[in-house]
C-alpha cells in the first residue's frame, strides 16, 4: 500500500511555533509522503511562512504543498514559496513532480484552483471584464492541472494525485451554506482530473465541509482541511494501480 498523508488550512502565525513539528515527526512510521493543501499561513506573510518553514524543514518523508488564498493574502505568493522550498517543500502551482521511495513512486499534480461553482449553478464567462477574467482565471488553474496530469501520465509513476485548495466537487462541501459553495470549488477541475485521470483528489478551503467525495468520473475526493480531518494530518492508502482506501491516523498525528 501506498501511504498518502495529508493536511489543508493549518493557518500558521507566529504563536504557532512548534505545534505540529511533534506529530510531522512521526511521518516515516506511516506515510511516503506529506501533502499540504494550501492556506497554510494565516494572511501570505514570509514571517508566517517561516513559521512553517520550521515546522516542515528536514522532514524524513517529501514535502509537496500548494498555496491558498489566504498564503495570497499579503500579496507576496512567490516570497512565500520560496520560504518553504528554502525548508525543503516542492510548492507547485500548474507544475508536476514525482516523489517517493523505494516502496512507490508517486506522482503530484498541484494548482491552487479557484472559483466558480459547479454544473448548473456556476458563473459563466460573459458580461462584465472582471466576471469574464474571473472565470478564466478559474478555467486557467484548471487547464493547467490538466496538463499536469497529463504530464505525469508518461512518467511511470505508481500513483497520480491531484492538489489543490480549492474543490473540485461539491461533495466535500456539504455543510458549508449553499450560497458560497461557488467561492469554494469549481467544477472545472474535477473536469480536469476525470480528463486526464488520478487516483485520488485531495483539497483543503472548506473548513465547515465533508472529507468524503468523488467526481462524476469516479475519482475520490478528500477535503483534508485540519477543521475537518481534527488532526495533524490524516493518512489515506493507495493499492495499485490506485484503488483508495481511507484509514484513520494514530494518534500521535493528532496536533
């Protein structure tokens, strides 16, 4: 089994310091790798970064994260990047990388995504110039996630997962209100992911949502936002050639 751990929306600021070091230490008993799902700082500060820059630095298994809206907040994205790839994370946004061990090879593509909404209450490009760019922002972020799986598609890799922060399915949604479901997700890259194919979805944003869905093409989704998982990370297992099964993490995951 191929062992995926992964955490969204641990919104890190300076009195964080340390929380979730002791728990990301004990990823080599139980994962091959460590996905974070963006809006890992508070308001996009490199102060906050650093502050998961620390928590992440040396760790014994990969690191590949995306960025959140709130990692844009300050309106550096890229000085927060390079914080944590100075700490050793692969932070992609429309990029694929491959990483593992010698148990597996596992391939990541990651976007933040963006809004819109889903089939039959979206938003669609037409009208004012900020509502079409809107939209094509959106359909931008998907269009790369496409590519990039499309990419590790050709690069022997065990497993193919799909990163984002924002949802690709309205699923993982349920229990945030209705009204700002098209904030938190768009359907464009759940579009992306049934085109190219993966063998599991993971996203974060939705602090109020469901970790459990899956696209119309069968992939499943997680919504692993730390609200919703209630810990450090939660650990997903991967059978090939890429059948999921959820598993609960031990508690010395929790943070």
């Amino acid at each position: 089994m191929i062992r995926i751990a992964a955490v969204g929306d641990i919104h890190m600021g300076p009195e964080s310091k340390g929380l979730l070091r002791p728990s990301f230490e004990t990823l080599p008993d139980c994962a091959d790798v460590l996905l974070l799902a963006g809006d890992l700082t508070r308001h996009g500060t490199p102060e906050e970064a650093r502050v998961v820059a620390r928590e992440i630095e040396g760790l014994a298994v990969p690191v590949v994260a995306v960025l959140g809206n709130h990692d844009h907040h300050a309106d550096c994205p890229d000085e927060v990047s390079a914080v944590l790839r100075d700490a050793g994370a692969q932070v992609l946004e429309g990029q694929a990388t491959v990483v593992g061990n010698d148990h597996a090879r596992i391939g990541v593509a990651g976007t933040k995504g963006f809004g819109g909404g889903f089939v039959g209450r979206c938003a669609g490009e037409f009208g004012e110039p900020v509502m079409k760019e809107f939209v094509r922002y959106s359909r931008r972020r998907a269009d790369t996630l496409l590519a990039s799986l499309r990419e590790l598609a050709g690069q022997d890799c065990d497993v193919r997962i799909a990163l984002t922060h924002f949802s690709p399915v309205p699923d993982t949604l349920a229990g945030e209100p209705p009204e700002i479901y098209p904030f938190l997700g768009s359907y464009l890259l759940a579009e992306a992911i049934d085109t190219a194919g993966a063998d599991l979805a993971v996203h974060g944003h939705a602090h109020l949502g469901t970790e459990h869905g899956m696209t119309s093409g069968g992939v499943k989704v997680r919504n692993v936002a730390q609200p919703v998982i209630g810990r450090a990370f939660h650990v997903y297992h991967l059978a090939r050639p890429g059948r999921v099964k959820s598993v609960d993490a031990e508690d010395r995951s929790r943070g």
